[in-house]
C-alpha cells in the first residue's frame, strides 16, 4: 500500500513539474514575426544540471528513466521525440539505455518485464509505440494478457512471447534496470541521467518554445556526456 501511494505521489508530481516547465504549443501560424535568437545560456550546475552523490559509471553512458503510464513520458516521446533526438545526438560509443520503473501505475512490473522482452526481441521502438498508444490513447491494457496481446499486434506470438519471457537475457535485462533504478533513485520522470553522476535538470532549460527546449536538452546532455564525473563544475 506504501509503494503504490508512493507511486501515485511520482505521478502527479510528475506530470505537474513537466507541465510546468515544458513550452506551451505553438500550433498557431498568426502573428508570427521574425525573432532574434537570444545567445544560448551558460551551462551551469545546480541550473542546468544537478550532480548526483553516485559513483560514475565506468563507461560512457546516458540512461532514460520512464515509464508507459506516465503522461509526461508519454509527451516526452511523442511531442518531443527525446528519447530518439537524445540517442543520435550521442558521440559514437556512448550508450543510451532506456530504464522502465517497476513501482509506477497499474501493471509497472509486467510493464517493465514486457520493456526487457521488446529489447531482446529487438523491437523495442516499435513496442514503445504501440504500449504508449494502448495505455495513453486507447486505455485497452488491464491485465497481463492485454500486454500479450500488444506483442501479438507486433508480430511476437505467445509462444515466442513466454519462451523469450523466460530467457536469461531478458531476466540479465531485468537485473539492470532494478540495479540502476535502486541505484539511481529517480523520484520523477521522464528523468535523463549522464554517466550515472550528472542529471539533466529540465526546469532549467530554455522553454522560450518547443524546438528551443528540446534543442537545449540535447545541448545539456551532449555536455554532460563529455564532463569529467571528478570535475567540481
């Protein structure tokens, strides 16, 4: 009972706080005049970026924490395409890793179990997709079976879905993702963390508009990338 206030007090906090700090919608074509770009803001700790009281991983790395029933994740992904832009951004050799929590909403372990079959399967762009439009459009996950039937939709039938279900490398996925969960304590979402030791503070970005805000998280990140985990910047 404790876990699930807990994750329900995650949700609404993190829905409020991207709200709150991500551009309105500039759909509207009226009225708009050439602006002059303003010079970019100096990176700063404690601004842009917070670092972490952890240990840097010892490659190279950005991992992405989310999960299929937050709203804000879903908005991340879809509006912003962050977990995309983020990835090609990346110097070559830099992993990206994308984390689903296990204590969030209805069905988080299934969830986060059916996130580490898609990445052994190789599908898991597809099966981000059609999950955030099943949970977030179309509310059509309940049970477990509904999330068997969206693999199905991906061409994984329930067969190929129990055997990879009980493959060791789906369980090694597993392990990952409650270790840097454990580790990292992510208290909102979606939350992008470089190297294990620097998290992008996206209250501190431009939100002048939307490319403006997603250009700056790219920026940010990029940065953190090549930052030394030792540097007292």
């Amino acid at each position: 009972m404790k876990k699930t206030f807990i994750a329900l007090g995650v949700l609404l906090f993190s829905v409020n706080s991207f709200a709150e700090q991500a551009p309105a919608s500039i759909d509207s074509k009226e009225d708009q005049t050439p602006t002059i770009t303003a010079p970019l803001a100096p990176i700063e700790k404690g601004v842009q970026y917070v670092v972490l009281p952890t240990n840097p991983s010892p490659d190279k790395e950005v991992i992405e924490f989310f999960s299929f029933n937050c709203p804000s994740c879903y908005r991340f992904e879809t509006k912003y395409h962050g977990a995309q832009l983020i990835s090609k951004d990346l110097p070559e050799g830099v992993k990206f890793k994308r984390y689903h929590l296990e204590d969030f909403g209805p069905l988080a372990k299934e969830l986060a179990q059916a996130w580490a079959i898609a990445n052994v399967l190789g599908i898991q762009d597809k099966a981000s997709d059609a999950f955030y439009q099943a949970i977030q459009e179309e509310r059509s996950i309940k049970t477990a079976e509904d999330i068997k039937a969206v693999f199905l939709t991906l061409g994984v039938d329930s067969k190929t879905f129990d055997e990879t279900k009980d493959n060791f490398l789906v369980k090694a996925f597993m392990a990952q993702q409650t270790d840097a969960i454990k580790e990292l304590k992510p208290n909102s979402i979606p939350s992008v963390i470089v190297n294990r030791k620097f998290y992008v503070n996206s209250k501190g970005l431009n939100i002048s508009d939307e490319q403006a805000f997603i250009n700056d998280y790219l920026r940010v990140t990029s940065f953190l990338v090549g930052l030394d985990p030792k540097s007292k910047n």
